[in-house]
C-alpha cells in the first residue's frame, strides 16, 4: 500500500485536473426556460435555511468534520450566470475557524460542492449502503483537510436540470420505505447534485380526497388502487386492484411521509415534480357520469383477460369532466403541500396506445391534459416520458409526435429522452421537434441485479447533445427501474451534471478504484480496466434485463427435436424487446440471456479482486463489488450448464443430463451461499422492510405476500398458466435462490430425467402446475429469513472461483 502522503498528493494533482474553470455551456437557454428557472427559485427557502439543510446533510454524513466547512448561498451572477459550486480555502486567521469555504446557488449545490470536494480532493467515495456505502477513511482529520490551490475551483452546471427516478422506481425501490431509509436517499441525492427529483408518494390519499367531491366511495377506490407493490401500474392505468385494496393507514402514513419528503427537498433547493391527472378513474365514476367519455381500456398482461384486474377505465380528455378532476387534483396537492413546484409529470399513454392517430385528437389530448394543470398553475410545466416513442414508434410517426409535443406552449413541456443511454430519440426527431428535453439515462429494469453498464456512451452521450446543433437539451437524468445496483454507473451520470467536456473513462476508473475502496491497488486498479472494457461497454444496442436461467428459468419443451442446434447459431444476446413488460413465452424456441462480452474476461478480473483480498477484505466497498463479480461469472456459468443439460436431454444421454442438471443446482446453493455472505443481497430485509410497515396481522400478511409477489410472479395466474411478467423483477438475494429458483429448476431436471427414462416426451404441463403451484403458495408463506450476513465472502469466492474456474 502507498503511503497516505503519495496518496493525497496524487489525488490533489487529479482533483486539479479534474476540476477547471468550466466555461459555460455552448448552448444558450431560451428565454422562456430561463425564466422557468428564475421563477422557481422565487419558490424556495431562504439563504440561511438552505445552508442550515446543507450543514443537516453534513452532520449525517460527516458529524467529525462539522466545523470543518463553511457554506454560503451565492447568486446565481457570482457563478457567471449558471448555477454553480465554488470550493475554496476559508481565509481566516482564527486557529478554530473552518478549514474549506463552499459556495453554492443552491443547497443542493453546495452539497454537490462537498461531495466533489471529498472525492477529488480527499479521495472519499459515496454510493447507496446497499452497494457497500461509503468509504470515508480517506479523509484527513479535522485541522488536516488538503488545501485548495490558487483561488480555488468553480464548477458549472453546463444545463440547469439533475432529474431523478422512474415512474416505477416507487414501486421496485422505494415502496418499503420509512422516513430514515428516504434522509438517506434524499442525501445521496443531494450530494450528487439531484435538483429535479420526481416525488409521488402518498398519492393515493389526494386522490381519495378528491374523488370523493366526485362522490366515489372509499368502496369504489378498493377497486381502483393496487397494492403497495404494484402502485406504478395502477398509477398508470395499466391494472387495478392487484394486490389491494388499501388501508387508511398505508393512505394516511404514506402522506405524511410525503410532506416530510418534499419538505426536505425542497429545504435543499430541489424543486420536486408531483404528478398529475392523465385520465386514469375508478370504474364507478361511468356509473355516476353515464354520459361523460368513458372507455375502457385493453388487457395488460393478465393470462385471459381477467377483469378483477385489467382494462382499466380512461377519460377522454375532450370530456370538461377531465379538466374538472385534473383541476381538483392540483388544488388539493397545494393545499397538502403548498406552492412548491411548478412541473408536473404525466404519461397518459404509457404503454397504452391511443384510439385513434389522428393528430388533430392528439393534439386536443395534449392540450386538455396541460389545461389540467395550468388552470390552476398558470406558470405549470408538463414533464413526459418519452418512452412512448420508443416502445410504441410504429404509431409515433412524426406527425403523432409533433401533435402531442407542440399541443402546449414551448418551454410549457419537458420530455425525458429515457433511454438515451442506448436509443437517443433526440437524434431521430429533430430534438424532439425543437421541445425542450432532459438527456436521461434507463439502464435498470425491474430492480434486477446484474453488473451492466455502457460507461462510454454516458460519458460522452451528454455532451454529444447538448453541443449538437439547435440542441434542446436543458438536463441529464437517471431512470433506471431500480436503484442500489452498479454504483459506478451512476457515479459517473451523477457527475455528467457538471461535466462540461467528455470524460476520460480509464483516468477515471483508476481515481473511482482508489475512492471506492480507500487505496490503491495494483491488481483492483487491472480489475477496473477489465471491467470497464467488458461488463461496462455494452454496445450491442440491447435493453438489458437480466434473463440468465437461474432467475428466469425458461419456460419451454426441449423434447422438439433442433430446437437448442437453431437457437446456438445465433447470438448469445437475446431478442430485443421494446416494451418494458415481455410477451409471456409459449416458447417455441429457447430463450437467450444477454451476453455482451466474454465471461473469461470477467473471471480474469475476479482472480484480480481475489488476489487483492489480504489488502482489502475488511471494506465493505470491496466486499459488495467482490460478491456481485462472484455472482455474476458464476451465473453466466450457469447458463452454459443449463444448455449443455439441454443437450444432453437432445441426445439421449441421461448420465449426462444428471451430472449438468446437478451442476446447475449446486450452482444455485453455491450462489446462495456466496450472497449470504454480505448484508446487502438477503430476501430478509426486503421482507422485513414490508412487515415494518404494517399496523395488524391483516396488513402484515398483506404487505409481505406485495413484498413476495412482485419478485417472483409479479401478476397472475392461472393452475397451469404462470404470469406473463414472472421473474420481471427477478433478484440475486440469498434465500430467494435458495428457497424459490432452486425448487423450480429442480423440478424441472427431475421431469426431463424421468422423461428419458420412460421414453416419453417431457410433460411441459405438468411442469407448469407443479411449480405454479409451489410459486403461489410461497407467495403466501411466511418463512423468516437472515437479516444478517453470515460467512466469508473472501473466502467464499476464494472457494468457488477454485471450484468452478481452475
């Protein structure tokens, strides 16, 4: 290990390279967005308020270092007219007095400024302690902290907006959340420079409120509202009831955590999104408005068209019944939380297409769904998805997208280009037809739990835009599915909010390897570069969701004969899909996980991050990186041995089957126990967080069968019909492979064995009831898992990288 010394000066000499005077952006803000952003911040706390949430947000991250800092609320002209960080050495002769002055024109800024001050210059790393939390080690003792050269350093936010979260990110992440898992995340927020985060807890309960002017009963609602875990789709119109109804406590619990949410965002100067009326309305208000425009809608993934809960009920937005409800909406969110935002989200066809592609009706529906909100709140900014583009662009043609992105006023709408990272639609439309947008990054889908990234495409992708010609570009933003996953992913796209120029990727790596885990280490610092070259360069053009077969195990016969010889000429990297929810696999085929690179090579770098074990193994950093690159090499293993099992059932080789089919399944345990071994991949703490929530045994077995179903099944069934979205939100945890992947894989290579005995096809049926069967009766179970480690992790991956890899 380097002395602390070389270290410091090292990181000194980066954090200046690192950190220029960064010249504002060559793209010029319009009129009309530069005075969203003067307006908005007439909205927020005062000077001293925001340095007093600032300081909050030091004391939970680095009580030891309080009187360390000094921040100071500047204006916006003091930063060259961008917002902006500025960090510098606080001049005063006192022996007492702080050490490092940051400025910012916001809270947030300031926080931004700190974390940039602990990275660059203190070689301090900070991500969710889901993926090994912070290593502040690093940072000099009160008194000692390293000086900032010259006159100090002044960062620009090249674009105003930091956007944060996907609209169903609430469900996949946050829906077990008390108030001091969401301080937690609005400080990670605020430390990565987040000013635009979407903010829809506690919805449900404006809505009981206002529908109820509109005489629907809480009754009604039961019917309305879906479970805990399933909110986002409710919300979207996508089901209704799944896994309800909801109680008065979750109702008023929630809005209360709400207020306490939005009050803390907005004391950090962020200006929360709240969202809006898109039509979606309890079955019962067509029976008390027979005459209003009431259609409904067609199935969403049910397995036969169930009504109990699909084909939810849309408002035309022609009918003055919907500016009616949209209107009652707003008023009652500023009742319950004041005048605090003017951007409102709303997706009225997400994943729904329109009844008709008229782009005259299009338009009026885009106009209808903004008067909602500017009858209200006549400075309301409309944000969209615009994943609707993507997954649907057979029916948004040019003509459909220009209607709906010019049926309000420019600057009165933003669009979040979702999936920039990997299908920029501001290259193929014209910068969305001049409307302003947010260059946002997807990644994630479903909370699943795999080591992916396209690192280059996010540290040049931003720039790329927002220097292009007549660019729109007014922000960057992440939203993925599900957060606390790859930190180095978004550690960079949180940075890209105040990077003027591209970054250079293996510069950086080797600065984020010695943050992360408090050296440097030749064999870690190899590791990256691997890594970064492999895992981190997706460049196939694929929506990544993790399909490997121990979480999605497949759901097809093999008894067809060349089947898996046809599959095995093409690549090993899946169909792509579109649509965020997949067609449910009647397969004909056999289903491809994604694989974009060679796994050797990751085994290559995990012998690395197991080589530097004696330096590192006691930092959590390295241990949760350790498990995950662990995990994955064994899983892509694993996907070889499925189809080398398949191969042998092709061919009538049943010893070979069994050696294969065993190999999986200890695979599966190895797996299991490997994940046992670090706090952050248990079932037990998701379960746990659920039943925290809970006030009785009704809402206790309610909670957790949510907590459980969303992981495995995720919707319904029927005997011998699994779910089209089973294994959806899929995750590597300890005990979730041991108790549920397990069983069912095993089931299966005991029928194809038994198959190849008696001479028979494979009874694929038979399969399907018996662990449909097994799968609905562990969603109702109620077994207690470990909320505790339990193990090596070192040693663990030690052994099964000998086990499996030599």
């Amino acid at each position: 290990m380097k002395s602390y010394k070389n270290l410091k000066l090292l990181f000194i000499t980066i954090s200046i390279l690192l950190l220029p005077i960064c010249s504002p952006s060559s793209f010029q803000e319009s009129e009309v967005i530069e005075s969203l952003v003067n307006r908005l911040k007439t909205k927020k706390p005062s000077p001293s308020e925001q340095e007093s949430a600032a300081v909050g947000v030091l004391r939970r991250l680095l009580p030891s270092h309080l009187s360390s800092f000094e921040f100071k609320v500047i204006t916006k002209d003091a930063c060259g007219g961008n917002s902006c960080f500025q960090i510098s050495n606080y001049k005063n002769s006192s022996r007492n007095s702080a050490e490092i002055m940051i400025k910012g024109t916001m809270a947030v800024d300031i926080t931004s400024g700190l974390h940039w001050y602990l990275k660059y210059m203190c070689g301090a790393h900070i991500s969710w302690e889901k993926t090994g939390g912070a290593q502040l080690a690093s940072v000099p003792k009160p008194g000692s902290l390293p000086p900032v050269r010259n006159e100090g350093v002044m960062i620009q936010r090249p674009v105003p907006w930091n956007y944060y979260q996907n609209v169903v990110t609430s469900s996949y992440s946050y829906v077990w959340w008390d108030w001091e898992r969401w301080e937690k995340e609005i400080d990670w927020m605020a430390l990565q420079g987040v000013n635009l985060p979407l903010a829809f807890t506690g919805q449900e309960s404006i809505w009981q409120k206002v529908f109820a002017e509109f005489n629907i009963t809480k009754g009604d609602l039961n019917d309305f509202f879906g479970g805990p875990a399933f909110l986002a789709w409710a919300r979207m119109g996508n089901l209704h009831r799944w896994g309800g109804p909801l109680t008065e406590n979750w109702l008023s619990e929630q809005l209360k955590l709400q207020k306490q949410i939005l009050s803390r965002m907005v004391e950090l100067g962020m200006t929360p999104v709240l969202p809006s009326f898109s039509g979606n309305v309890p079955a019962a208000l067509k029976e008390i408005f027979p005459k209003a425009n009431i259609s409904r809608l067609g199935d969403w993934n049910t397995v036969d068209g169930d009504t109990r809960w699909c084909c939810t009920y849309l408002l035309d937005p022609s009918d003055p019944l919907f500016i009616e409800i949209g209107e009652a909406f707003i008023k009652q969110q500023i009742k319950e939380y004041g005048d605090i935002t003017d951007i409102y989200s709303c997706d009225t066809f997400n994943e729904n297409t329109p009844p008709t592609s008229d782009p005259a009706y299009i338009s009026s529906l885009g106009s209808a769904v903004y008067t909602t909100m500017s009858k209200v709140n006549k400075d309301a900014v409309w944000l969209m998805q615009g994943w609707l583009f993507y997954t649907d662009s057979t029916f948004w043609q040019p003509p459909q997208m220009k209607a709906l992105l010019h049926s309000v006023p420019f600057g009165k709408m933003i669009v979040l280009d979702l999936f920039a990272d990997v299908k920029p639609i501001w290259k193929s439309s014209s910068q969305f037809y001049n409307t302003p947008y947010i260059w946002c990054m997807l990644h994630n889908f479903g909370g699943n739990i795999e080591m992916y990234g396209v690192l280059d495409a996010v540290a040049s992708g931003p720039i790329d835009a927002r220097t292009s010609n007549n660019s729109t570009m007014i922000g960057v933003g992440m939203c993925m599915e599900g957060i606390e996953q790859n930190p180095v992913v978004y550690e960079l796209m949180s940075e890209m909010a105040f990077q003027n120029d591209s970054v250079q990727l293996e510069e950086w790596l080797t600065t984020y390897s010695r943050r992360r885990y408090g050296k440097s280490v030749n064999e870690v610092e190899s590791a990256w570069k691997i890594l970064h070259r492999t895992i981190y360069n997706c460049t196939d053009g694929t929506a990544n969701h993790n399909k490997d077969y121990i979480v999605k195990f497949p759901d097809w016969d093999p008894s067809v004969n060349n089947q898996l010889e046809i599959i095995q000429r093409r690549k090993f990297t899946g169909v792509q899909q579109k649509m965020r929810f997949f067609i449910h696999e009647t397969m004909s085929f056999l289903p491809q996980p994604h694989l974009w690179y060679n796994n050797r090579d990751s085994v290559t770098a995990l012998k690395l991050f197991i080589d530097a074990g004696n330096e590192l193994a006691e930092i959590p950093t390295y241990r949760y990186d350790l498990v995950d690159l662990t995990r994955q090499s064994l899983s892509k293993l694993a996907n070889e041995v499925y189809l080398s099992a398949i191969n042998a059932f092709q061919d009538k080789d049943a010893k070979a089957l069994s050696f294969h089919s065993l190999k999986f399944l200890q695979l599966i345990k190895d797996i299991d126990k490997l994940l046992a071994a670090d706090d952050n991949f248990l079932l037990g703490t998701w379960l746990e967080s659920a039943k925290k929530l809970s006030s009785n045994a009704d809402e206790l077995e309610q909670y957790e069968w949510n907590a459980r179903t969303q992981v495995t099944m995720w919707y319904d069934n029927t005997k011998s019909v699994q779910s089209k979205l089973h294994d959806y939100a899929n995750k590597f945890w300890s005990g979730l492979l041991d108790a549920y992947y397990l069983p069912r894989a095993s089931m299966y290579f005991t029928r194809l064995s038994k198959s190849l005995e008696e001479n028979e096809e494979f009874k694929l049926e038979e399969w399907r009831k018996e662990w449909i069967a097994y799968s609905n009766k562990w969603q109702k179970s109620v077994e207690i898992y470990p909320l505790k480690a339990q193990g090596d992790a070192l040693a663990i991956a030690k052994e099964l990288y000998n086990k499996y890899f030599i």
